[in-house]
C-alpha cells in the first residue's frame, strides 16, 4: 500500500473505536488537514509503529501508556472518547509537553437514567418476575422480598454532574440522599436536597449505594471484602463508574452468601471490550441471577454517541489549527513543566 500522507500532513491515529466506521472523525480531521488511520487496538505493541509518526492520537478502549507516549516524536495532543482519562498515562503525556484531552457532559442524562433503571429493575425484581413468567409462573411471590422504596436511603459515592443527576432523578421515589465526596462541601451538597457524609456511613447505612467513581489509584476496590461486610443485607450496589472501584470477586461472594441483596454493573471489573478474548466464565458474577450487567453502555444513546465522536474529533482539529482545545485535563501539569 502506498503512503500518501504529505510530508508535512498531520497524522492522527485512531487506536480503536467500535462505531461501524469513522467518517464522523475523518470529515471533521481531513478538513483540518490531517490523514486518518484507523486501527483496532488490543494493547500499547499494536500502536508502537504508528506512535513515532502521529501528529494526534484518539483512543476509545485501547490504552496509552507510557511505553507507547516515550515513542512519540511529534504528537501534540492525545484526545480520549469519553470523560475518563484512566486509559491515558497524563503525567507521562505531561513531561513530554502532550496535551491530554476529553468529552465532557455529552452522557449526563444516559449515565442518570441507565443508574436510575438498574436500580429499579433490581430494586422491583423485574429480572426474577421476566424469568417467571417467561417460565410459565404467575406468582407475585416469586419476587419476594420486595420492600417500598420511599422512605429508604441511597447513598451516591461521588457527586459530579453524574451523581447530581441521578439525585434529582431519585428525589421523585421519596428516598433520603446521602453522598460522600471529599471534594464538595456540605453547601454544595446539600443544595441538591442531600446530605454530606463520611465513608464509612455512606457504606453501612444505605440500602442503595449508587457508585459513579472515577478511576484513580485510591479508587480500585473501593467498595472490596470489609465495605460488603458491613453493607446492610439487602443492599443493592449499582455502579455506572469505573468497573475496578469493586472487587469483583468480592462482589461475588458477598452476593452468593447473601450479605448484600443485588448489584447492577455497567462495566464488570476486566472491561471485556479491551481484551481480545472473554467469555462470561471469566466472571462468576456472570452466573449469578441476583446481578444485572450491561456491557459499558450507560453512556450510549444515538445523540450522545454522536457528540462524543464530533467532540473528541473537534479537540484534536483545534490542536492542529493553533486553537486552545476546549476540555484539556492536564493544564495544570503543562503549565508546570520547566520552561528553557
């Protein structure tokens, strides 16, 4: 195949994307100038050929880490699908004066609505009464127990716009709100008609702890063996955040030995679509009849997948223009690199 990039044409490297097709990006990139190459990357030894040459690179799924950044000659600027940046080395991208950027916003109402939906579909026990019936049994009792949900309390681990949106969607069903994020103040909680509190009551005193957490290093297994022992027993865990804040094997077994009653994931600990192979036997949670898991689709809708494509092609497309890019995460860390 003959390579007809210019000498001087801005290469942006596309490491994977399960859209169908590119064209949203190419059209947005090829009016700026650039080529596109569109891969479908499984690990950083798929992107070390193309990292020495790209001006930019998107990723969906597939990371970049160090190894493939310390091979970047000329690129300006990383630009991820999405909000989370965990899939992305920033500090390594920072030393090397890479600007690291994201979509922000463009799925608050789908993550909202799709927490809100796992919740009630475990909460009403709609998996047990689908399979009932479907099985020929019309018994009210074979989704028994099922308690009221006003008057009960659900508990929101990390309270941005996503954790704020499921609030004022679960005011509606009477439910008292606590929220831990060290990083809000009780004002700025409360003003969501909740109330501010510390780890260790957010964990004991919820019946629904609803987890949007970001991936971070104090993040993993946030919620692992000693927070489910102390967890009420018919607790319903939903996570519409980052799948290893649970230890999924702890999940497990607090699940199979009736310590906690349910639990609704978007994205089980391992992340199936960045593997090249996975099968639900990998995950015993997958065996379970009191779990509901949707593959990493909280976010989706046709609109909001539009966005993220457009946004995250848009970003690069100012980075090639000279342009300020609107949602960099790593300012702070660019700015304080040495200067000379």
């Amino acid at each position: 195949m003959v390579d007809r990039t210019k000498p001087d044409q801005p290469l942006v490297v596309i490491t994977d994307y399960d859209y169908g097709d590119v064209d949203v990006e190419r059209a947005i990139l090829e009016n700026a100038g650039a080529k596109v190459v569109a891969l479908q990357a499984k690990s950083e030894d798929d992107l070390l050929d193309v990292a020495p040459n790209c001006t930019a690179m998107m990723n969906q799924y597939a990371r970049v880490g160090a190894q493939t950044i310390a091979r970047m000659e000329r690129c300006r600027v990383i630009a991820r699908y999405g909000v989370g940046v965990d899939i992305v080395d920033v500090e390594a991208a920072s030393a090397k004066g890479i600007m690291v950027t994201n979509v922000r916003d463009y799925c608050t109402d789908e993550v909202a609505d799709h927490a809100i939906a796992l919740w009630l579909a475990l909460t009403r026990k709609l998996d047990a009464y689908n399979r009932a019936t479907h099985d020929g049994v019309w018994r009210w009792q074979s989704g028994a127990p099922i308690y009221r949900i006003r008057g009960r309390t659900m508990g929101i681990v990390s309270f941005g716009t996503i954790g704020q949106a499921i609030a004022e969607r679960a005011k509606a069903f009477g439910v008292r709100l606590f929220v831990y994020d060290p990083f809000l103040s009780d004002a700025a909680i409360a003003a969501h008609g909740a109330e501010k509190v510390d780890r260790d009551t957010v964990i004991t005193q919820s019946d629904y702890l609803m987890m949007q957490v970001p991936m971070a290093p104090d993040t993993k297994h946030f919620l692992s063996e000693d927070e489910f022992n102390r967890m009420r027993p018919h607790a319903v865990v939903i996570n519409t955040g980052r799948g290893p804040t649970i230890d999924n094997q702890a999940l497990y077994r607090a699940l199979r030995d009736g310590r906690i009653a349910g639990a609704g994931l978007d994205d089980p600990e391992e992340e199936p679509a960045k593997r090249r192979a996975w099968a639900p036997a990998d995950n015993p949670l997958f065996s379970l009849p009191n779990v509901i898991v949707t593959p990493h689709a909280a976010y989706y809708s046709e609109e909001s997948i539009q966005l993220a494509r457009q946004g995250a092609a848009s970003e690069v497309a100012r980075v090639l223009r000279g342009e300020a890019p609107a949602n960099l995460v790593n300012a702070d860390q660019l700015a304080a690199r040495p200067t000379g």
